[in-house]
C-alpha cells in the first residue's frame, strides 16, 4: 500500500526564530516595566504613608503647646495664697510670640525667638509659646510631669518671674542640607546650670507658616488673621492656625503634574491664604523626585493673655 506521510519538523526557519525573539523581548520589557511601575507605586505609598504619620505627630506637639501657652500658676502649690511674684510680663516674655520669615540666630539666647526677615529658610516663620510648669507639692523643684515642652521634658513650678517654659519652632538645615523642625526648650530642669536647647523633632519640613488670630473686641473670636509682624498687641491673639510642607526621600513621587496649578502647594492652604502674596504661603514644588504634602491645622488659645 502507497501514500504520503508527513514530513518530520527538523527545526524552525529564520522567520520563526526571529518572531519568537520579538515576542519574547516583548514579554520580558512588559514584564520589567510593570515591575518597575509596582516598585515605584509601592515606594510612593510608603512614602505618603510616612508623612502622615509624621505630620500627625507634628501637629500633635505643636497643638499640645498652643493649649499650654499663657497658663500660669498664679496659686502656690499648695492652694493656700497667691504668687504674683511668679508671674511672667507679657512685655518681655509674650505667652504667644512669633515672626515672619525668621529663623533663631542664637538658639541659647534667652531673648531670641528670631527676627522678622531675618532669614528663615523657604521664608519660614518662627513660633514661641510660654507657660509655666508645675511641681510635687513636697518639692518644688520636682516636676510632676502634667507639664511638658515640645521635647517631651516636664517643666517645673516657676521660681522667679522669668523661670518660664517654653517650646519654640522654627526650620533650620542640618549640616547636610537637609531642612527640619526644631523645638527649642528651656532644658531639662532637673539639670544644673538651666539653659536653652533645640531638637529636630520632624526632618524633611521645607517651610513652616504661621497666622495669629486677632480677638479686638473681647469676645475670644478672632476678627481677623495677620501675620507676625501684623500683631500690635500680643494679648489680641486668641488662635493660631499652622502649615508646613514636609518631603518625602528620593524617588518617592511619581513626578510633577502636567498642570502648573497642581504644582504649587499652600501651608496654611488654599481658601485660607486666599489672594495674598506674602512669600512663603505658596510653595512651589521642585522637579527632584520627592513626594510631599502639606498639614495645617488652628488651635485655639485657651489661656488668658496677660
């Protein structure tokens, strides 16, 4: 019996080969690029992740301070008379005091809270915030910890006019340029020799504004919000609001958006600072490669002013 049988395949023709390259190439680069989307997806979650947390924690110290500044132990500490003696002059000491685009020049100076134009870094502010602590009714010098700066050390009950707490913010780089916010206390007072000392407490901070709400009526309702160096009468504030722009590390943005407008961020944000052109309520964001994102918030100022 006769017919045909088919040829056995002995191997593919240059054609074949050369499709099965191409499709194999693009497989792998498809491949390669989704893994790197992921990669970078993942890393800018995380980032955006991170400065959550840490705006959290920032506004949290600083809100902790407002709620603290002005209060004053007028009382001894055991209830049985008055220390007026122990109060602190608003005229020296402001219970609220701040400047606009300011930095610390002497951050163990007693007197410096900075200085309006002085040079604060992206036109940073500063903030200083004053009160006094409180002590073990068997020891003065004893805090009993209900008290604390914005390092965390519990203040103690004052012993003069000027023994006065304090948490002071302001922005300032480290020596590899990296900017931060810094939190200037009156040290620890359990340390002899008591003196000013400053802390980063949230690195990546590339600008820190702040607004005052003035109350001129009496009323405790701020009438309106001026900078700095707009405050005539320190006793007027009754509420803070604050922002800042924290950054991200390297690499963890997906890179600017294609509308200019959606490449400007506002600190204190955007209906707040409405069409006002102080430097420094408009960031713009620079082409680097670093997530950021903004955090503001208003506290009001619950103690007397006086």
């Amino acid at each position: 019996m006769t017919g045909s049988f088919p040829t056995a395949q002995r191997g593919l023709t240059m054609v074949e080969l050369l499709v099965s390259l191409v499709l194999a190439s693009l497989i792998t680069l498809a491949a390669v690029a989704l893994y790197t989307v992921t990669g970078s997806s993942y890393r800018t979650i995380d980032a955006a992740q991170e400065l959550q947390d840490s705006g959290r924690f920032a506004l949290e110290v600083i809100g902790q301070a407002a709620r603290q500044a002005g209060y004053q132990n007028y009382a001894q500490r055991d209830g049985s008379g008055n220390e007026n003696t122990r109060r602190f002059a608003a005229t020296s000491f402001p219970t609220v005091r701040g400047f606009n685009n300011a930095k610390v020049a002497s951050p163990t100076n007693i007197d410096d809270d900075g200085a309006t134009n002085n040079g604060g870094y992206n036109n940073s502010d500063t903030l200083a915030l004053r009160f006094h602590g409180s002590s073990k009714l068997d020891n003065a010098v004893a805090p009993d910890d209900s008290m604390i700066d914005c390092q965390g050390v519990s203040q103690n009950y004052p012993a003069n006019g000027d023994d006065v707490a304090l948490s002071l913010f302001w922005v300032k780089t480290d020596s590899t340029g990296e900017p931060a916010l810094q939190c200037i206390s009156r040290g620890n007072p359990k340390s002899p020799g008591l003196s000013r000392n400053t802390q980063p407490i949230l690195k990546g901070v590339e600008t820190f504004q702040v607004m005052y709400g003035l109350d001129t009526d009496g009323d405790s309702v701020p009438e309106k919000w001026v900078s700095g160096q707009n405050v005539a009468d320190w006793k007027q504030v009754a509420a803070i609001r604050v922002g800042f722009v924290i950054r991200g590390a390297p690499g963890s943005s997906q890179g600017p958006s294609a509308n200019a407008a959606d490449n400007k961020l506002y600190p204190l944000g955007k209906e707040f600072t409405g069409s006002s052109t102080e430097a420094g309520l408009v960031f713009t964001l620079p082409n680097d490669g670093r997530l950021r994102r903004v955090f503001n918030a208003t506290f009001k100022l619950r103690n007397p002013q006086d």
